[in-house]
C-alpha cells in the first residue's frame, strides 16, 4: 500500500523529537508499508537533502538503541521530502496538492503537528486545495482547543471537510505498551472481572509525574497548564481504560462508546467539591538531581506574574453501580520528586482478619506506565511463626504476614518485541484502525467536565507553592488523607 505522510511542521520539535524516530522503528521493524512518502512541510529554506541532513544529526540525540546506523538512515532517508509552505498562502497548498496528486498514493495522511491555533486555517486551506479527498486521514494533535467552545470550533472545521472516520485525535497515552496491556489484562482474562467494582476496590490512584521543569516550552505551557496539558486528555483517558465496562466487541465504536459512558458518569464540579477535591500548584526552586533548580517563574518564557498551575490533584467519583463511592484520585505535575507515571488500584482489606496484618497494606496491583513498564500485585503471605508468653505457658501468637509482590516486567519479558506509542499509532493511522484514538464526543465531553475547574482557577489567586523535587503541595496529601487514605509512595 503506498501513502504520502504531510508533517506539517516538519522541523519541529515534536517531529524529530517523536515522530521521526517513530516512524524509523517502524521502517526497522519492517512494518511501514512499502512506496511510502514523508514529506516535512515548514517555513525554511531547505532542499530534500537539506532535510534528509537535518533529520540524521537530529537522531544523535535519540536513545542509543533506537538510533539509526548510517546504513539504516540512509535507507530511511529515501523516503523524505521537504517542501517549504507558508500556512497562510493559498499558493503553496497548490504546490502541495500537485506534488501529491502526481503520484496518487493510496492513502494521505495529513499531521498537523503546529500549534492549535493553525488548525482552523490549516484545514480549510487543505480543503480550498482539493486535498480532502476519500483517501485524506488527519491527525490533530492535542491540546485540541482551551476549552470546550474552542475545541468545538476546531472539530466543526474539520468535520466541514472530513468525515468522523478520517480524523484521528491522537492521545500517544492511548499507545503505549502498557496501557494495550491494561486493555489485554481487564478482557483477555477471566481472572479480574470479579473484583474490578466498588465491593472489593477501596481507591484508585492515577499518578502521572515528572522530575523536569518546563524547559524549553515556557510561552506554550504558560497558555496551558497541567489542567489542560495532562488531565483533560491523558489522565481521563486512564480513567475511561480503568472503568469501562466490556465493550461488545473490539471495533473502535464500540470501545469509544464504552469510554464516554464513564466520562458522562464523572461526578460534575461544585463549588464546594472543588474547594475540597481540587489542588493546583507552581513548582518554586528547589533540588532536582541533586542540584539547585531554578521556579516556574524563571523559567523562560513564563510571565513573570504568571498563575498557571504545574501540579494537580483531583478527587473524582464515577456514578453508577460499579464504581459508586469509589474515590478516585488524579495527580500530575512538573518538577516533581521523581519521573513515575502509574495506576494503583487498592483492595478493600478482609472482611475479619485473623491474622496480624502490618498497617497500611492491603492487596493493590499496579500498573507502571513510565518509566518502567509492567505490572506488579502486591499480596500478604505467611512472616516468622512467633510465639508468645502467656500465663508463664507458650501459647501460639496469631501468625504475622508480611507484604510481597509479583512483578512482570514487560520490557524484559518481551524485550525488542515491544512497539513505541507513536510507532503503534502512525501504523494505526495509515492503516485506518480508529481503535486508539478520540472520537469528538469524548473529547467534548472531557471538556465539559474540566471547564468548571479552569473557570474556578481562572477567577481565583496564585497556585499553591512547592518545592521543586518534593510530591507537590501539602494540600495534596491531606485532599486524600480526609478519606483515611494515603498516596502511593506515602503508604
């Protein structure tokens, strides 16, 4: 199958950063169809040989075993081109559309890895070109609009010109290895079905950290904020995964319909519940990597006044008969004390104990997404027999039991096997599989139930301080302490 793949900004940072190396797993791997283009599309001056060279020096920076030998890149490199466009130049699409319709590729697909706000007039310039045929696919990054009526704009734009099945919102969460495998374990086996509900699950924890600051993406992020950057899109995402119900089949409606159940099931926000169960922070300066950190404030590109928050903490419930009164606890942040993107899942403990339990260790499994992948169950088992004095007579103490844990590692155990998210979704797009991505009622609805909180925060003072290298604000802890729990690595 041949395919023509337009990034439109081609030389930035997502591109070369993810993309790029994604797409060359892909080709290494063998799974990239055969007669394909990729063609970079930016504002620079370059030839075709330009690009190919800005590409390959860019791939020094890609981890060791993911980068290309010169043999490899040279093989890889046939397949790009570059063609410089100016986004707002009728003129240049022209030129885009000839280039294309020269060859009459099976499939189109068209990234839009720029910023959101070009997507209005990047789609309806793709569509004035004639470049919106049956065999076009669109990719639309996030974040997809800043809040529900932006989002709305950009989705009414696109569907004037493409149909549902040919626009893919991209989550790469949606992609990664462990979250397939979170899908594989709740309905590949019978195993968790029983258990996976309110009468054995006491709280859930979605925990999604990072150890660095905002580096070099200070002005976007500034416009953002965590809210919009990490909750709206990939933590919701992991809540649909979590608690959804078995969808009827694997075709993508099906799965798609059975996530926007659990977000129109999402407690809605008031003005009491976000007092209580929402926490936002601004990383100050603190230790990172053993080293003295700079705050949010000084960071490059950030309004020194700035108020958008790098850290959140939510506490959420999802309304219907599985999961009534299951707290579940959402946490994202910059500069915190380590990068760790897991789920916890903690049982309820027996219902009459006899045997002597150590506090704080009921049975969990928890699923890593980052930087380690796998699954780890955590379990009680048998400890030392002790023996106890009593009445001057030896009489048998209650048996201890100690925490223990099973714990797979997917990269060991599938080793070179495993697919990168992008890797997997790119494949996914040019083969036409939806499965994986946002269909616009999802996206709508996760929207709806942020917008409360941004109009909130937008009304209210600074965020809470904390420093960078520790877990976020105090008020995080304590949001969570109220219900008699505690986070992951407090416990």
């Amino acid at each position: 199958m041949s395919f023509d793949l337009v990034l439109f900004g081609g030389t930035g940072d997502l591109a070369w950063r993810k993309l790029m190396p994604a797409l060359f797993q892909a080709f290494r791997h063998g799974s990239l169809p055969d007669g394909g283009r990729i063609i970079g599309v930016a504002r620079d001056e370059l030839s075709d040989d330009d690009y190919r060279e800005l590409i390959r020096s860019r791939f020094k920076a890609v981890e060791g075993a993911k980068r290309p030998t010169e043999e490899e890149f040279k093989a890889f490199a046939s397949m790009l081109y570059f063609l410089r466009m100016d986004l707002s130049r009728p003129e240049d699409y022209a030129r885009l559309a000839e280039m294309i319709s020269g060859r009459g590729a099976d499939t189109v697909v068209m990234y839009l890895a720029t910023a959101p706000n070009l997507f209005t007039a990047v789609v309806k310039q793709i569509a004035a070109a004639g470049l919106n045929t049956p065999r076009t696919r669109m990719v639309l990054e996030k974040p997809l609009g800043h809040d529900l009526a932006s989002n709305r704009a950009i989705n009414d734009a696109v569907q004037e010109v493409l149909s549902e099945n040919q626009i893919f919102r991209i989550d790469h969460y949606l992609g990664k290895p462990s979250v397939q495998n979170l899908f594989a374990m709740r309905f590949g086996n019978a195993l968790f079905e029983p258990i996976w509900r309110r009468e054995h699950v006491a709280n859930i924890q979605i925990t999604i950290a990072e150890d660095l600051g905002v580096e070099k993406r200070g002005s976007f992020y500034d416009q953002t904020g965590a809210l919009r950057d990490m909750v709206q899109n990939h933590a919701l995402q992991l809540v649909c995964a979590l608690a959804m119900e078995p969808p009827i089949n694997a075709h993508a409606d099906a799965i798609r319909d059975e996530k926007l159940k659990v977000l129109r099931s999402l407690k809605p926000w008031t003005a009491e519940s976000i007092g209580l169960h929402a926490v936002r922070g601004q990383y100050a300066a603190g230790t990172a990597y053993g080293e003295r950190v700079g705050g949010y404030l000084d960071e490059p590109g950030v309004d020194p006044d700035s108020r958008t928050e790098t850290f959140v903490a939510l506490r959420t419930e999802i309304a219907n008969w599985r999961w009534a009164g299951v707290p579940i606890y959402l946490r994202t942040g910059k500069r915190l004390s380590s990068r760790d993107a897991r789920i916890e899942i903690n049982f309820r403990a027996v219902p009459h104990a006899i045997f002597r339990v150590p506090a704080g260790n009921a049975n969990k499994l928890v699923i890593n997404l980052q930087p380690k992948d796998g699954l780890e169950l955590h379990l009680l088992a048998q400890g030392q027999d002790q023996r106890a004095r009593t009445n001057g007579h030896s009489a048998r103490a209650a048996q201890s039991l100690a925490p223990v844990q099973l714990d797979l590692d997917f990269d060991k155990r599938f080793g070179s096997e495993r697919v990168g998210a992008y890797e997997r979704l790119l494949l996914d797009v040019i083969d036409g599989r939806l499965n994986l991505f946002v269909r616009r009622d999802e996206q709508e609805e996760a929207w709806r139930w942020v917008e409360p909180l941004l109009d909130s925060w937008g009304a209210d003072g600074r965020p809470r301080s904390y420093a960078a290298g520790t877990w976020g604000p105090s008020t995080s802890s304590a949001m969570i302490a109220r219900d008699g729990f505690a986070w992951g690595e407090e416990q």
